[in-house]
C-alpha cells in the first residue's frame, strides 16, 4: 500500500480538532496508541506528553490523541502511519516487524532485573535511533513495562503447564519461548485480545499486571509471576512533521517525551504490586515463579540468544555482545 493510498484509507477516520480560542499559528498533530484504554499508564503517559506540550508551547502545538483500534491503523503498523504522515506521533509497541533491533530487549531470560533494562535501553538506543531514521522517524523516548508473566483462563502454576496452551504473545520472540516449553502462541495487538479470550481462541496471555492484565483480568483466572521478558516501546514521531516546528517547540516536545517515558516506567512498576495484590483479593490464583524454573527457562534459551542475533543482521551480534558482556549471562 503505497503512502498516498495509506493517507486517503486513513484520512476520514482522523477527525480534526479545533480548540476553542485557538491561536492562528496552531500546528494540529495527532497521535496514535496501540492500548484501547485511557486508564493505563502507558495511555496516561501520552496524554501527559500532550497535556505539558499544549501549556509549554501556549497551544502553538496541538496533538490529538486516539487510542487503539479508534483508527484503521493495526498495532503493527504504526510504525509505517508515521512514516507517512498519516499521524505524527505514535506509540510503537509492536516495531519488532519494523525495526528488529528493537525485539532484543525482549529476549526471554536474556535480560532478568530492571537495573539490566535500563542498561540494556541506553546500548540500545544509538541503534534504535538510527533504524528509525531510515524511515524518516525520530525517536523521542523508550519506555517499558514490568516483567511479562503468564496468564491462563486454565491452570498455569509453572512452566510445565504451558505445554498444549494458546497463549497470546507481542513478539516472534516471545512467541520463541511459549514454543520451546510445547504451548502455541498467537501474536496480536492489545485491542484484540479480549475478544480471542472471551471466544476461547487462546487461553491465555504474557502480558504485566498494569498492561494488558488489569485489563483483561475478568477473562483470566491464573497469574504466574515467571519473568519472561521485559516488552519496550518508543516514541517516536514523523521527521518531516518535526522539522517544521520551531526550535523551541522541539525541544519542548523532546523534553515532555523523555520525561512522559520515565514517568510510564516508574508508574508501571509502581502500579504492578497494587494491581496484582487486588486481583489476588478478588480471586485470580497467584503463584510465584519458582527458582527452578527460571534457571530451566535461562539454560534453555540461551543459544536461542545467538541464533537471534546471528538471523538479525550485523548489528545484532554487535549489540548481543554488549548485552551479554553486561549481564554475565
């Protein structure tokens, strides 16, 4: 599908906003997440982005948010609508297809605290900047979300229960790991799941307590706390879109970013242990991951590691070996 045909698809579903009282220099962007709900944080922390935009820059610059499934934009292409103009900030969870680098933070096992996340985030980002770059995309931010534990509508207390499941996955490499231990996994965007859930098209999900947990958690029954992998996302926003906004205004907008990424981090990790002691208190069955399934799950994706980084191009190994070099794994 070519860009233009992209915009005409794209172009009625983006309804145009006009405060009331807006200057005439107003730029109107509009911004595009994969969550379909506005009480996650991941969703919060783009609305304040938007929020200290529109007061630092005196409404110079307008961004309209849309949540996930709101426009005819998958999770997975988000990437593309801004590469093409059709909106200009997004939230690009699923890139993994886009850009590749970005998968290696996923890794199952690879990556096993958040200390080593935040490390593993700043060797990434030269990368990840230069890949988006190629595709006339600038990266504003990174954030991430707690550990990636499993969930089931059937029993799931260990690793062993996986075998015979349908689990919902974000990543092929996720999805690397529910195969190794005999389940099936089933990659799709957040604004899908409830529905694969409710039809029994998958019996379950990786996903975070303050992700797609608090949203689903009437469809679920079981929470295994096994930390498979951390999943990140970027802000990222149309290069061509960003030029056209003066200096000040830029360096605004890169400010509120980094600072909305940060506070989508913290809150995430802060909001897991609440959310998760509720839902014990309302009935999902809790169970802690076991020291020795953790090391079963390191020790038998290990070499997935390099066969990853050796199918991903020359800079995956080069990025593999810092990762490894700083983790001792």
């Amino acid at each position: 599908m070519t860009g233009i045909t992209r915009r005409a698809l794209y172009a009625g579903a983006l309804l145009p906003f006009v405060p009331g009282g807006a200057r005439a220099d107003t730029t109107t962007w509009d911004a595009y997440v994969y969550n379909p709900v506005a009480s996650i944080a991941a969703v919060q922390c783009v609305q304040r982005i938007i929020d200290t935009v529109r007061e630092k820059t005196n409404g110079a610059l307008v961004i309209n948010l849309h949540l996930g499934g709101s426009l005819p934009i998958s999770a997975t292409n988000i990437t593309q609508a801004v590469a093409d103009g059709v909106v200009q900030f997004g939230d690009d969870g699923f890139a993994t297809g886009n850009v590749p680098i970005s998968a290696i933070l996923r890794l199952p096992m690879l990556l096993q605290n958040d200390s080593e996340l935040a490390k593993a985030m700043a060797i990434l980002l030269p990368y990840l900047t230069r890949d988006y770059a190629k595709q006339g995309i600038v990266v504003l931010g990174q954030y991430s979300y707690p550990f990636q534990v499993i969930w089931g509508r059937k029993k799931i207390t260990s690793l062993a229960d996986i075998k015979g499941l349908k689990l919902r996955v974000t990543s092929v490499e996720e999805g690397e790991f529910i195969r190794r231990f005999g389940g099936v996994a089933l990659t799709m965007g957040s604004p899908d799941v409830a529905a694969a859930l409710d039809r029994g098209v998958v019996d379950g999900a990786l996903t975070a307590s303050s992700g797609g947990g608090v949203i689903w958690k009437d469809l679920l029954k079981y929470r295994y706390a096994f930390p498979t992998c951390y999943v990140n996302s970027t802000f990222v926003v149309n290069k061509d879109a960003l030029d056209k906004l003066p200096p000040a205004t830029q360096q605004i907008l890169r400010d509120a970013a980094a600072e909305g990424a940060t506070w989508a981090t913290t809150q995430m990790n802060i909001r897991e242990d609440q959310i998760t002691a509720q839902m014990g208190k309302d009935g999902m069955i809790l169970t802690p991951a076991s020291a020795a399934d953790i090391k079963l799950a390191t020790e038998k994706l290990q070499p997935y590691w390099e066969e990853w980084a050796k199918a991903h191009g020359p800079e995956a190994p080069e990025v593999m070996a810092k990762l490894r070099a700083m983790t001792g794994r």
